[in-house]
C-alpha cells in the first residue's frame, strides 16, 4: 500500500449541478463541471464541453448556458430536479512513475500495438478519473481537492551510452510533483514526442528516483507508491565505475528495498511479451507487485488498480452539498443515484440508504465499486427537497 498517513481531503466526484425552476425563471449551485441557464419557462441548457457558466437571475431572457462534460440537468414537469453535489472524502495519495523510453519501446509487438503507444494511452485512461474537466473552475475554490499526486522520471536520457545518467528531476524531460489534472497535459505533450533513446539504464533511473524521494517523501501527504514501467532488463551493471568515474552504478535492488523499509512499495508493469525475472525479482524487493499485462485493456487496469491503492476512497458515507433533503423517504424512493452509468437502488444491502438530510451511504457492491474509483452522482426531485 506504501506510506500512508491518516489525513483526509474531500473530493467531488462527478460533474454536477443543481437547479431549480421557480415562477422568476432559474436559479442554480453549480459544483465543478458546469452549469446551465434557463428561462420563465424552466428550459435547461444544453450539455456539452466547457466550465461553469452563469444564468439570468429571474424572468424571461435568462441566457442558456453551458454543461461541463458529463453534466446532466434533469427537468421534471412543473417541478424540477435538483442534482446535489456527493463529496467523497479520500485519502490522498503520490505515485512516482518511472518511465521507459528506451527504443524498444517502439517494438510493435505487445498485443499488436507499439508498446510505448499502449502504455502511454493506459496510463492517460487511469491518470483521467483523478481529474477535474479542462474549462472548470478552480476545484479547491470550491471545496474540492485533487487526491492524487504525481511525479515522473523518464529515463534514458542519453542518446549515446547504453548505461547512462539520467537527468535531475528538476529538469524536463521529466515532471516534478503535481496534481493530476495539471500533470496530465504535461504527460501528454510528452506522449505526443517521446524521444526515444539509447539503453534501458534502471540503475541510473533508480537512483534519481531515490534522491527525489529522499528529499520528498516527508513533505508528501499520504501514501506514496513508486510506478515502474518498463520492457526489459536493465543495460547497467550494478558495482560498474559510472561514466564519469566518480563513482559506482547502484543495485536497483538494494534501493527498491530501502524504499520498501520506508513504506514505498514498488510496483513493476512490464510491457515486454513474456515478461522478465529482472522485473519480477525487482517488484518482489519492492514489496509491490509484478504486472505482465497481455493486453491494452489489462495494462490500464494495472495503472488503475495502482492508483486506487495510493489514493484510496476513505468511506462510503457520502455529504451531499447543494441542497437539503426533507423527505427521507420520498429521496430514497425516488431519487436517482448513480455510480457510473449504473443506476443504484435505495438498497441496504448492495444500493444506497439516506441516512439524513445531508447524507447518503452506499453499502455492499455499491460501496466497492465506488471504492473502484467510479464516479457518482445523486439526483433528487425538487419536492424532497428543503427551498433555499
């Protein structure tokens, strides 16, 4: 699981919005995502990319505005809905991805895809569920806080020695410490333009990895974990004069399993068809796990997988903010909570309870999908719902 401390941050999950038709036109609260305008009659406005977006206050002529993507705005006849915002509370989590980019990497043999292809459209798809949209406003402006931390090492470097230095994290192309929603543009630019080069160095990227870590693992807040990706064996010989004779190439080994005695496990994901003992043995000093995914869709279920350990759900007892429900049972049965696309039912037993005005819990199946890290709304209708 890595280093873990026990402090909590809330998250919103989900793209949501509240609103509500009265006899002056629209009002709305708007979480991140989006929100819409409408007019005396109640028209909601259309979904689609972009931020929150304002609406007329009161009478004909309030502009339409725009839904963030995923954005729902639910109208009932005379009525309305109101989509309350669920916050879920994780604790946070860091992962230091170590990434290969050596020129096999170009091979186009893993599932027939090109393996820096496969594993770079993975890591993007598990990275995006930590993410706040392109155009929305600032989360922690509104009480939400991005749960997942990131750095990477890309390693080689060099394009001349087989076993080279790689450069100080500090510098491009690697990425300091960020949240996701920032590190992920950084990461794609770099996906868009590898630059592939010479040797598959692990030594050398190991111990900046153990420098950073050395240097940053007490100011990081929560669990920390070290992403591995690679697709091979290393061309460093540990105990072998450096390049420029100041001193030795490290056991990757050795440091891997100083990293475990800190509690930074280390968890290896090989694109190599086969995989390799090398991996195995250094995932196993690790104390992590050893990935030999075969294909596209198990390769993003191993990023996936890894990031639910380091950045974990802490509770599925869920705050509803936005709005306040005086009607238990009338939100219970006719309120619709959805966790995916999957539509929960008011079920103690694998759905959802409302256990008060402000307040949902969702139990068996329901809770470990969600602990999964799928993404949830709830969505009440206006007469379960106390005015503002």
């Amino acid at each position: 699981m890595g280093l873990r401390t026990t402090s909590v941050v809330a998250v919103c999950l989900g793209l949501t919005v509240g609103c509500s038709a009265d006899a002056g036109g629209m009002r709305m609260s708007a979480s991140t995502g989006g929100a819409s305008g409408g007019n005396a009659g109640g028209q909601g406005g259309a979904a689609g990319a972009g931020g929150v977006a304002g609406i007329a206050a009161g009478g004909a002529g309030g502009a339409s505005g725009t839904a963030g993507a995923g954005g729902s705005i639910v109208d009932q006849p005379n009525c309305g809905a109101v989509e309350i915002t669920p916050v879920v509370e994780f604790s946070p989590g860091n992962i230091l991805v170590v990434f290969d980019r050596s020129g096999s990497m170009e091979d186009t043999d893993f599932n027939g895809m090109q393996r820096f292809a496969a594993a770079n459209a993975a890591l993007v798809a598990a990275v995006e569920p930590y993410t706040f949209p392109l155009g929305a406003a600032n989360p922690d402006s509104m009480g939400c806080n991005d749960p997942l931390t990131l750095g990477t090492i890309l390693f080689p470097t060099g394009l001349t020695l087989l076993c080279d230095p790689v450069v100080p994290f500090e510098q491009a192309p690697n990425i300091t410490w960020r949240k996701s929603t920032e590190w992920l543009p950084t990461w794609k630019q770099f996906g868009d333009n590898p630059n592939f080069g010479m040797g598959t160095p692990i030594e050398f990227a190991f111990m900046e990895a153990d420098r950073v870590l050395t240097q940053h693992v007490g100011q990081l807040e929560g669990s920390t974990a070290i992403l591995f990706l690679t697709d091979g064996g290393s061309t460093c010989l540990p105990g072998s004069p450096t390049p420029d004779g100041m001193g030795t190439v490290a056991d990757a080994n050795q440091i891997a399993s100083k990293w475990a005695a800190m509690g930074v496990h280390t968890h290896v994901v090989s694109v190599q068809p086969g995989g390799s003992a090398y991996n195995d043995q250094l995932a196993a000093s690790g104390q992590g796990t050893s990935i030999n995914p075969a294909n596209p869709q198990e390769l993003e279920a191993a990023f996936a997988s890894i990031m639910r350990e380091t950045a974990t759900v802490a509770s599925c007892d869920i705050t509803l903010e936005g709005g306040r429900l005086r009607d238990l049972d009338g939100a219970c049965a006719l309120g619709t909570v959805l966790l995916g696309p999957t539509k929960l039912s008011c079920d103690p037993a694998n759905g959802f309870s409302v256990t008060g005005e402000s307040s949902i819990q969702l139990h068996g199946t329901a809770c470990d999908t969600l602990m999964s890290g799928s993404a949830l709304t709830a969505t009440f209708p206006c007469e379960v719902v106390a005015p503002e």
